[in-house]
C-alpha cells in the first residue's frame, strides 16, 4: 500500500534520488505482492504484480520521459493498490 502512495507522490516535480528510491521501493513491493498473489493462486495478479517489478526494477531500468512514466504510475498504484486489497482478503478469509 505504501508503494502505491509513493507512486502517486511521483507525479510531483522531485529530485532524481526519488526516483530511483522509488524504483527499489516498488520493486520489491511487487514482487512481494506476486508471490503472495501466486501463494493465493492469484494467477493474475501475480502476473500485473511482476510486470509493475519488471517495469520499476533497478538493475535494468526503463528510461521513459517523465510524461510517459505518469499513466504508468497512476497504473501501477492501481494494480498494487488493488492486488494488495485481494490477496489480503483472500488470506484473511481462509
């Protein structure tokens, strides 16, 4: 959840630092979240957890202009904010 608030903070005109802090943040949410999603037998949002890992991974970065990189915020939050939200429910229901 923290993830997808740091990737709507992203939005704002920020130093170069948080970005990249936020590459490492992010990734590491995500790929938490997709293997909780595959634990659950989340299948799909395993794989949207993974693809936002594989968009925000430091080792490789993507380098899009800051225009591009906005839609896929807001869209990363969202599949975070929301697999996050299932996979909670779907543990604490078992």
């Amino acid at each position: 959840m923290a993830a997808a608030a740091l990737l709507v903070l992203a939005l704002a005109d920020l130093p170069y630092g948080y970005y990249s802090f936020l590459r490492l943040a992010v990734t590491v949410a995500a790929v938490w979240i997709a293997v909780e999603a595959a634990r659950s037998s989340a299948v799909g949002w395993a794989v949207a957890a993974g693809a936002v890992a594989v968009l925000f991974n430091p080792v490789f970065p993507i380098w899009l202009s800051k225009s591009a990189w906005a839609p896929l915020d807001l869209l990363s939050a969202a599949v975070l904010l929301c697999a996050g939200l299932f996979i909670t429910r779907s543990v604490s229901s078992e």
